[in-house]
C-alpha cells in the first residue's frame, strides 16, 4: 500500500464521503486525466496513488456480498 501524504488522505476521505456512484465517477475521471476540486493540489504521482488507493477501495466494497 503506498505511504499516503495529508492531502492524499484528506481527498480520499472528501471522494469517499460521497458515496460508491461517486467515487467511480472520479476513477473514471482519473482514469481520464481530469482534474477536480477534490484532488485539484495533488501533484501527478499523488493523483496516481490517489486512483489506485479508490480502485481498492472500490473493490472491497463491490465484492462484498449483500
């Protein structure tokens, strides 16, 4: 897992906090190289953690059953 930096943790947190439909609407954003209000002060390693560290988030959450 990567070492996660305060602003890291605080995006992650303000991306969660808005739900799973949200949070894949930011990996895909991600994925796409774009840029929101919510990662805007991460540098481009920190935005790459920053998708992977939702992407296994994300995974915990879809594969947990109901």
């Amino acid at each position: 897992m990567t070492q996660l930096t305060s602003g890291l943790e605080q995006a992650i947190d303000a991306i969660c906090a808005l739900g799973c439909d949200v949070v894949r609407a930011y990996i895909l954003a991600l994925g796409n190289g774009e840029i929101r209000p919510e990662y805007a002060a991460l540098d481009t390693a920190q935005r790459a953690s920053l998708l992977a560290e939702l992407q296994d988030i994300m995974v915990v959450y879809e594969n947990r059953e109901p």
